[in-house]
C-alpha cells in the first residue's frame, strides 16, 4: 500500500504486529512478503495442505457424517496438514528493522551494505515516504489494539490520505499511467513533518461506529 500512497488498512495492523517487529516493518512499511514457511511460522495461517493433497482432502470433506462439524473438520485438515521448516531471515542484520524509531529504520536500511539492503533502497522511491512514516508509528501505536480499534484507527487515517495527494499520485503512477514514476508530495521521507505525521495517528476527524 505504501507503494500506492496509502498504508496497511482494513485492520492490518491487528495481524501485522502478531510479527516480530523486523518483519512488522519490512512488510507494513517497505511492502516486503511473506513466503508460505513464514505465514505458518508466525501462526497467520492455520495449516499449509499442498495441492497435491487437494483431492484427497476434498474427497474425505464431501464424506463426513457432520455429527461434530468443527471437531471433524479440525480433525480432517490436521491430518492432510504438512508442516514446513521456517526459513531464515532475510539477511543477517534483519533484526536490525525492528527498532523503536522510523528515523533510525530508515538510517539502518539506508547505510547497510548488505544485499538485501541495496535492493530494498532501489525499492523505496517508489514508495510514499508520507506512507511510510505514518505506516511505521500506526503499528506503534495501535500494537496490542484489538481488531475493532484497529478498523476504527484505519478509518480515521483513511480520511486523512484521502485529503492528501499521495494516494491519488500512487494510483496514477503504478495503475493508470503505469509509469511508475509517481511524484510524492515528500521527496524524502527527512521532509515529512512529524506534526503531519501526528495529525494522521492522533487527531481523529472522522469515527467508525461498531
């Protein structure tokens, strides 16, 4: 989303700060993914059944009698679950993302020389350092919310960006024109105001009743 001039919504926070903050920041921020190994490891998906398996499982679903449908059901994916070996970070100084201030994620990613590093700073121009910054301390500030505050947190960002040029300049950039080139109304992320950033995460405009 960061890539678009908008940010992790519709309560992603809620399951973004289930990860250990390196890889919070690496996906919220920087827009980085998960792989199949990582999702299981950090428990955001309940089994990995491999298409191999497909018929099978399928085959035994359409057979159950139904007395107990959720014990059944719960017994049936463990048994065609295959558990995977989590993979190793990225890099060796990975942790190093999951520190306390957007200014320092930024000077770690920016002076690393590691690989993975020189890669993900081609990657940030085309990235809202707007998006960024306000990515980084939502997931600060909403860490231990439950998902009804999250949605609600969401909501009242939403308004903000939707009163902001960047969205409109990513979606422009990366789907319309596709020249992903956008113009951020930040060149850096050194020129967004704090202030700006404290106006999206703690002054609310608009609420979301649930």
């Amino acid at each position: 989303e960061t890539a678009i001039g908008l940010f992790p919504d519709i309560g992603s926070s809620h399951v973004l700060n289930r990860l250990p903050a390196c890889w919070r920041h690496a996906v919220g921020v920087f827009g980085e993914k998960l792989n199949l190994h990582q999702v299981r490891h950090f428990l955001l998906a309940y089994a990995h059944i491999p298409v191999a398996f497909w018929d099978g499982f399928l085959d035994n679903l359409t057979h159950l009698l139904w007395q107990q449908p959720f014990e059944d059901v719960a017994s049936l994916i463990k048994q065609f679950n295959q558990e995977i070996v989590p993979s190793a970070y990225p890099c060796e100084s990975f942790e190093m993302l999951g520190v306390s201030s957007f200014s320092d994620l930024m000077d770690h990613v920016e002076h690393s020389d590691e690989a993975y590093f020189a890669k993900l700073r081609e990657k940030i121009p085309q990235l809202s350092p707007l998006s960024m910054y306000v990515t980084f301390e939502k997931l600060k500030f909403s860490e231990g919310m439950n998902l009804a505050n999250s949605l609600k947190l969401d909501y009242q960002l939403l308004y903000h960006f939707m009163r902001e040029s960047d969205f409109f300049e990513g979606v422009r950039a990366m789907m319309i024109d596709k020249d992903k080139h956008p113009h951020w109304k930040f060149k850096t992320w050194q020129d967004v105001p704090y202030s700006v950033v404290q106006e999206f995460i703690y002054h609310p405009c608009i609420e979301l009743a649930l």
